[in-house]
C-alpha cells in the first residue's frame, strides 16, 4: 500500500498535468499562449507554430509590447476582430468584416488584379457591374474599407515607400470574408489591409509587378 506522502505526491503530479493540459479551459491563450486553430488565441493574435501571436497581415504588436492602440474599424468604434476561419483547399483564411482605421496615411498592401474581362476577379467590378482595362487606374478595396460601397467612384490617393504617387478609381471590393467559391474565382478572401490595384496602378508607381504584393499607403485624395 502507498505511503500517505506518495499519494499526496502523486496527486500534486496529477492536479499539475491537469492545469498544464492546453485548451482543458474555455479561456483565450494571449501572446505566446498556446493554441492549435485561429479561435484559440484571444483579440487581433493568430496562431503561429503552435503559440499565440501578432498577426503580420493586421500589423498589430501587441507581443513585442509596443502595439498602439486598439484599430476602430473604418467608419467605427470598437476593436477590429477576426469575424471566424475559412477553410478551403486544406489551408485556413482569417475572415474580416472591418479594417485598420483610415487616416491622411493609411498602411496598406497593394496587389496586383486584372479588372478586364477574363480577368482575375471573375465578374465584372462591384461597384458599377462592368470591366476595367488594365490601361485605367482602378483598385479594389479590402471589406473594411470598401464599407459597403460607400468609396465606390471615389479616388484614393497611393503613396510607394520610393515616393511617387498616383490617384486611383475604387471600382470593387477585395473580399475579406467570403471566397474559394466560382464567384471569386476561387481565390481565397483578402487579407484585411488590401489596396488591390491594377497594372496601371502598378506602372504609374514605378512598382515591379513580379514583386505580387508591396507595401504602401494611402488616402482619400
């Protein structure tokens, strides 16, 4: 029979496996926390190599301890959260219904789109339901921004880290939500700071397309 202090001791064991078991509680893991999928980390933190962190497509820093603080969504109050997961073709894609807040020089990540007819969005652009020609200089804009089409027709202005800078047409959205369907053409939903520009876009800013995806800033011009 077991000593009474080798019982008391094998109950600290078993009591601390408890406690040290990952995901036995409901509670959000916060930076370097453990976590297995993107719901298991708590506020604007993804799941990166098994523990909770910064998410490099929002900017956050909210782990290095030098995070400004928290994004309003655009035309909002409260925090910018991740609105759930898509999975689609074995990978999972944060899902966003807002994004950073818009200001006289907004972070952003410019990537490259066809709008004409055949083009990478598949259908025509939201804003107007027609084709663009790779010779117009157009964007799309991720959810958030593009705030129910609220900038649709207006110009934004787009600023490269070489300093020049162009004016650009919203004519659609870069889905932050849905995608991985026919009506995306497949394409997983955007990141959340998206300017989706076309070549146009890309040549008047002196950009190399082959780079696919460059940051930038920008304004309502």
């Amino acid at each position: 029979m077991a000593s009474m202090s080798n019982l008391i001791f094998l109950s600290s064991i078993f009591l601390f496996n408890i406690i040290s078991i990952p995901f036995l509680a409901n509670a959000l893991s916060s930076c370097n926390g453990p976590c297995k999928t993107l719901d298991d980390c708590s506020g604007q933190l993804i799941c990166i190599n098994g523990k909770c962190n910064d998410d490099p497509d929002v900017g956050t820093r909210i782990c290095s301890g030098t995070n400004p603080p928290p994004s309003p969504p655009s035309g909002g109050g409260g925090t910018c959260q991740p609105s759930g997961t898509l999975k689609c073709s074995g990978k999972s894609y944060t899902q966003y219904k807002c994004s950073p807040p818009v200001s006289s020089s907004t972070p952003a990540s410019l990537t490259l789109n066809d709008f004409s007819e055949g083009g990478d969005g598949g259908g025509p652009s939201e804003c107007d339901g027609k084709y663009h020609s790779n010779s117009e200089r157009v964007v799309a804009l991720s959810t958030g921004w593009y705030s129910g089409g609220t900038r649709c027709g207006k110009l934004i202005r787009i600023t490269a880290k070489n300093g020049k800078s162009v004016t650009a047409k919203v004519v659609d959205e870069c889905d932050s939500v849905n995608g991985c369907d026919a009506e995306h053409a497949g394409q997983p939903p955007c990141r959340n700071n998206i300017v989706d520009g076309s070549v146009s876009v890309w040549n008047a800013l002196g950009l190399n397309t082959d780079d696919g995806v460059v940051p930038v800033t920008w304004s309502m011009a």
